[in-house]
C-alpha cells in the first residue's frame, strides 16, 4: 500500500479525478442546515453571531440530537474520501494529487456549491480529513491537530475562538511536518489556508484577541 507501484506514472488517473470531485461535493453538504432544518424547521444560523453552519452552531442552537448528527456526518463526509482513498493509493504515490484530495471537503465545506459557496469555517471535517489517514500513521495527524488546539483552549488561552482557530491551524501547519510525508503536510497547508481564508472573509464581529496562561490574564 505504501509504495508506489511500478506502472504509476505520476499522471491523473480518472479515478483520481473522480475522488476530488466526490470528495469536493461531500464537504459541500452542510449537515448544520440540513439536520437544523430536518429537525427544528428552521435556518439554526440565523442570528447567531458568527453565521457559520457548523457543529458548534448545530449544538447550541439546534439542541443535542441535531448537534450530534452534524458532529458524526462532518466527521464522515471528509473520513470516508481519504480513506477510501488510501485503501488502493498512499500518501506518497500521487504527492499532488493526494493532497487536492485531502483538502478537498475542507474546501466543499468552506465554499459549497450547493450554498453559493458560502460556507463554514471547516474544523470538524478538518478532523475528519486528517482522522482517514489512520491507516498510514495511526492518529498522529488528527492529534497534530488537536494538541494545539487543547493547547491554545487550555494552556495558552487565546480568545475568542476567531484567534483561537487561527493559531490552531498556523501551529498544525507547522507541526504537520513531523509526520513523514511530504504530501501530508502540503495538504494540511491547502486545509489552513482554506480554513483561514474562510475566516478573513467571515463577517462575525472580531473582539479584541486575549491571552491567558492557564486562566491567569497575560499582561
């Protein structure tokens, strides 16, 4: 599985193709709206402050059950195109190619064409991204993701959660190069950068940033 094969040429294969635009149209169903809608009958973005049709948004103004379903289908809709993916290719056969596909429901979610490509922000299915490559490296890539954001939650508190996602997904980047494979972290690049841009195009209010070191104000 982890060595290219010998007939490979480093061109794209139709099936290649195929999985960037499945994995696109997967994150491109924002599960927030779709369950909002299936169970309360209602938009549960509107009025919030953000605007952002994602988990957070899908527990607190959805309710458990709503917030639950949006969790696991955001979690699926960017696992199951990676690892699909993975069970004929590895990280390092196609190096591009395997990277648009890692990014890809990042960017689905982000800028939905079933939404006029206004989307959300993307952490859930940045997860589940990185959660697919397990068979490759276990859990190392979705803990390079979760560790700085436990880190900047809970050690280094940067607030609100606007600073708090940015410099999650600058430290990850960084992070992402431990793990060896080169196409891996030029993906968690495309992710940020798509998480990122989402973010500076975001019209929520954006408060003054805080930091605090373990719940103690940094002066």
């Amino acid at each position: 599985m982890f060595e290219k094969s010998s007939g490979e040429q480093g061109g794209v294969s139709v099936r290649e193709v195929c999985f960037l635009v499945v994995a696109y149209l997967s994150g491109s169903v924002l599960y927030a709206r779709v369950f909002g809608l299936l169970l309360t009958h209602k938009d549960i973005t509107a009025g919030t402050k953000d605007g952002n049709p994602g988990t957070a948004n899908a527990f607190q103004h959805g309710g458990l059950m709503c917030g639950t379903l949006t969790l696991i289908c955001e979690l699926l809709k960017g696992f199951l195109p990676v690892y699909l993916y993975l069970q004929e290719r590895s990280p390092s056969g196609c190096p591009a190619v395997f990277a648009l596909i890692l990014a890809a429901p990042v960017l689905g979610h982000a800028f939905p064409i079933f939404y006029g490509f206004h989307g959300g922000k993307g952490i859930a299915v940045s997860f589940g991204c990185l959660l697919g490559l397990y068979r490759a490296y276990w859990l190392w890539a979705a803990l390079l993701l979760a560790a700085p954001f436990l880190f900047f939650s809970l050690i280094l508190c940067v607030t609100p959660h606007f600073y708090r996602t940015v410099w999650t997904y600058i430290s990850s980047s960084l992070l992402m190069f431990l793990i060896p494979a080169k196409t891996v972290w030029v993906g968690m690049l495309m992710i940020s950068g798509i998480v990122l841009l989402r973010l500076h195009l975001s019209t929520e209010v954006r408060e003054e940033m805080q930091v605090r070191i373990l719940g103690i104000h940094a002066r």
